[in-house]
C-alpha cells in the first residue's frame, strides 16, 4: 500500500495557477473542493502542526535538558497503520526521526515479510526524548508524553496500530502486563486495533523471539485484511 508524499497547500496553490492560466475566475465546483470536505483536511493539518510545535518546545520534564531534538515524524500523509516504538535511539535522537539506523532497517525487513513497508505506517514512539546514559524512561516522563501519542493517535485515527516493546502496554492497558502474556492478542484502543510484539532491538539480542514476532505479524496482517 503506497502513499504518495505530497505537501496539500502545494497542491493547491499550483492547482490554483493552472485555473488562472485558464481564465477561470470562479473556483470549479468539484466535490473535492466543497467546504464539508476540503476545510476539516486542512484543519487536521493545523491541528498537527500545532502539536508538532508543542512537542518542539517542550520542556514538561528533564529530558528537555539532555536531548538533542524531539523524536517525531513531521509529515502525515494519510496513513490508517501506525507503528509505535518505545523512545528513541541514538540514531532518532540524532536525526530527530523515529526509527532511524538499524532499527528502521530491521522493522522494516519484518513489515515487508507481511506484505507491508514502514512507509505505510505513521511512526510514532511513546516517549519523544532521548533518556540519558542508555537508561530507560521514568514514569513521569512516561505519564508526560503518553498525552502527545494520544493526540497523535486522536488527528491520525488509524484503523490498526502496531506496538512493539515493553512500554506500550504501560499506557494503553488499565493492568498493564508483561508483553510475553499478551503478544498477538487484538486489543481495541478507541477506534484502532492495536497489536502488541517485541521491539525489533528486543529480538537482536534474543533471536528466539523472532518466530513469536512473525506470529504475531501475522496476526496483524489478518486484522489489517478484515479492517
């Protein structure tokens, strides 16, 4: 399933120019362009960009003081999967991009043995600042950035959500549970159906768990075909 990467006002501003060379001095009516569906496409996007900013300035908790760049993808191109890691790597805290380096390279290699690319999902981490000296995120900065992924998961409104690692089910579940108990299990998150699994990093140091992986990403791909 591919998406073409456009940038909308783009878009309209050339369509806008070709009219003019035309001679069109009233805008065609074509149900693209009618109010009830043009205006919330571009209020959406306000929306993100006004959460982008929100997170780019964020400095709710420490990691503010030790990062080097929020992670978060700054295009949506209309995707309906959204893949959620746990925080970012060197490699995202570099290149301020989730999964970047190898652990994109390795999800991507699972994606596509199911028939899907990385590009079909809008990726998203639970925590958006690097923690420093390899530690893990603490529950304040847990409880901090679950309200961004929320308002993420609230614009984009995917109909399926992949979620790998230990932190997601701290934050989706009301009794979280060890991902070993509720791997490949479809559990309902508003309107998405989420599915939990190892973190790609996860299975590079336990090569027993890439089977119980490409369980699992069957399982997704069985919802995503039903959806």
């Amino acid at each position: 399933m591919d998406h073409e990467k456009i940038n909308p006002l783009y878009e309209i501003k050339k369509y806008f120019q070709y009219l003019s060379v035309l001679d069109y001095t009233l805008l065609p009516r074509h149900r693209e362009f009618l109010l009830d569906s043009f205006v919330p496409f571009l209020e959406k996007g306000k929306d993100f960009d006004t959460l982008l900013e929100e997170i780019s300035r964020c400095s709710k908790c420490s990691l503010s003081r030790t990062r080097k760049q929020p992670v978060i993808e700054k295009e949506f191109h209309s995707q309906k999967l959204m893949v959620i890691g746990e925080f970012p790597s060197r490699d995202d805290d570099f290149y301020g991009h989730p999964f970047s380096g190898s652990t994109g390279e390795m999800l991507q290699k699972m994606l596509l043995s199911i028939g899907l690319k990385l590009k079909d999902f809008y990726p998203s981490l639970v925590v958006k600042c690097k923690p420093p000296a390899g530690r893990l995120p603490e529950e304040e900065e847990l409880n901090t950035c679950k309200n961004y992924l929320f308002r993420e998961i609230t614009l984009i409104k995917p109909k399926m959500i992949l979620a790998l690692g230990n932190l997601p089910p701290k934050i989706f579940l009301n009794k979280p549970e060890p991902i070993s108990t509720i791997r490949g299990r479809p559990f309902k998150f508003r309107e998405s159906v989420i599915i939990f699994t190892y973190h790609p990093n996860y299975m590079l140091k336990n090569p027993a768990v890439k089977r119980l992986i490409w369980e699992d990403l069957k399982t997704f791909r069985k919802y995503y075909e039903s959806t």
